[in-house]
C-alpha cells in the first residue's frame, strides 16, 4: 500500500468504518510509515478533542439570525449554489489540529477554568473495550480455532515480535477456545480467547514496557469489566461481560508460575 492510498483511507479507518480486509494492509503500512502514523495521531487526537463534552453548546438564536441575515439574497438571474468539498493536503493537519487545540484550550478554561485530558489508561480502556466488542461484532474472533495451548502458541510465531504465553484453564471454568491477531494502542498484540460458561473473555497481551509486577488494575465502562496488570515483561488486559470477580480469577490463574 502507497501512501495515497492510506491516507484516503485513514478517516474511515479512525471511524472503524472499514472491514477486516481493509484493515490490515492499513496496519502494515502505519507501522513501516512515520508520515501516515503523524496524519493518524492528528486525526485522533482532533477527533478526541472534539468528543469533550464540555465542547458541545447550543447557537444561539441572535446569532443564527445575524448569519442568515449576513447571507445575499438569492435572486432569479443566479445559479443555485454548489456545495463544493475541499480535502487538506496531509501536511497541513498538524497545523489544522494545532489551531484546533488553541480554541479548545481557551473554550474550555473558559468555560470550565481548565481541561483535562483522558489519562493514557482511560484511552487504553477504551481501546481494548472497542477491540473486544468488534471481535463479537465483525465475526472476527478468532483466526486459530483451537482449544490446545500448544496449537495457539505455535501460531503467534512469525506474525508478532513477541511470543505471547498461552494456557488453558478449563478445569478452573475458563476453557481456551483459540486466539488471533489485533491492534491496540498502534501496535500489534496476541489476543487469546476464553469462555467463561456462556460468556468470552478477550486477554489482550502485549510487552510490558517495563519489567516490573504491578497491581490489578479495575475499569468498568459501556457495562464491560477491564482488568489490567503487568507480569513477566508482559502487558494483560482481559475484557468481558463477566463480573470483576471473574476476570480476577483468569488473572489469578495467569500470574501462577509456568
């Protein structure tokens, strides 16, 4: 894939609005492509900006009348006007989101004395929530069907950087039923799949980016229960329906020595 080609395609690909097919050509050329990963982090970063509540207010009557006023009047002898659409050149995204923050910033100090921004977590919850319900959605939820860790392990090799650790714990209720490939925070990770009586569980894993244990970590959102921790050189997150008690439990079986 050209640049030209994912860059047509990058709004759409931000909106999740393309199909597995699409998609991945589009994560193999960001990860070789420091130019198109500049125009993605741009269009996501001005999209979250403009989701901020604090953002959205109403017009106000007076001034929906001055513009309406301001308009020429349209008469007999002139052509109807044509809505044209203008498409930015790529490298003026930047500055179009640069501007974009200045007038966000100063709206919203003025309407709230300050902003403050999703905490890395926060967008990572999001993220991973977002992968999961996909997975269920798009009927892409698994690319190794398989119930046999020593069948799933193999497969991650040569597709990721990183050899993922895959165990099945069907006798304590979490029943391996295979794994496949994903993309979360701009990288690609190993996501293996579990089923807790009639429910799935999505455990993304990628590299820690330190080599430090840390604490579990809960988030609920959407009516989803997130449960992340870091172990081995290793970055969990299980994502399902379940009750939070259960994802401890995966978890709990997860941090148990190999």
């Amino acid at each position: 894939m050209k640049c030209e080609e994912c860059q047509d395609f990058i709004d759409a690909y931000v909106d999740n609005e393309l199909d597995t097919a699409a998609v991945i050509p589009i994560r193999r050329h960001l990860r070789d492509c420091p130019k198109c990963r500049q125009l993605l982090e741009a269009r996501k970063g001005l999209r979250t900006l403009l989701d901020q509540p604090q953002l959205r207010f109403d017009v106000p009557a007076s001034l929906r009348a001055k513009v309406l006023s301001a308009l020429p009047a349209a008469s007999p002898d002139r052509k109807p006007w044509v809505q044209t659409r203008t498409v930015a050149p790529w490298f003026l995204v930047p500055l179009a989101l640069a501007a974009a923050l200045v007038l966000v910033f100063g709206l919203a100090f003025l309407r709230k004395g300050g902003v403050r921004g999703p905490s890395q977590d926060g967008t990572l919850v999001a993220q991973v929530i977002s992968s999961h319900v996909r997975s269920l959605l798009a009927t892409h939820l698994l690319d190794v069907p398989s119930t046999d860790q020593h069948t799933v392990k193999p497969w991650f090799a040569g597709k990721l950087e990183f050899s993922p650790p895959v165990q099945d714990f069907a006798e304590h209720g979490f029943s391996l039923i295979g794994g496949r490939l994903d993309y979360v925070d701009g990288r690609e990770v190993a996501a293996l799949v579990y089923r807790r009586k009639q429910h799935l569980i999505n455990l993304f894993i990628w590299p820690s980016e330190s080599n430090r244990a840390t604490a579990l970590q809960n988030f609920t959102e959407n009516g989803y229960n997130t449960l992340h921790w870091d172990q081995r050189g290793f970055s969990f997150w299980a994502v399902s329906d379940v009750q939070t008690e259960d994802l401890r439990a995966l978890a709990a079986l997860e941090m148990q020595p190999l």
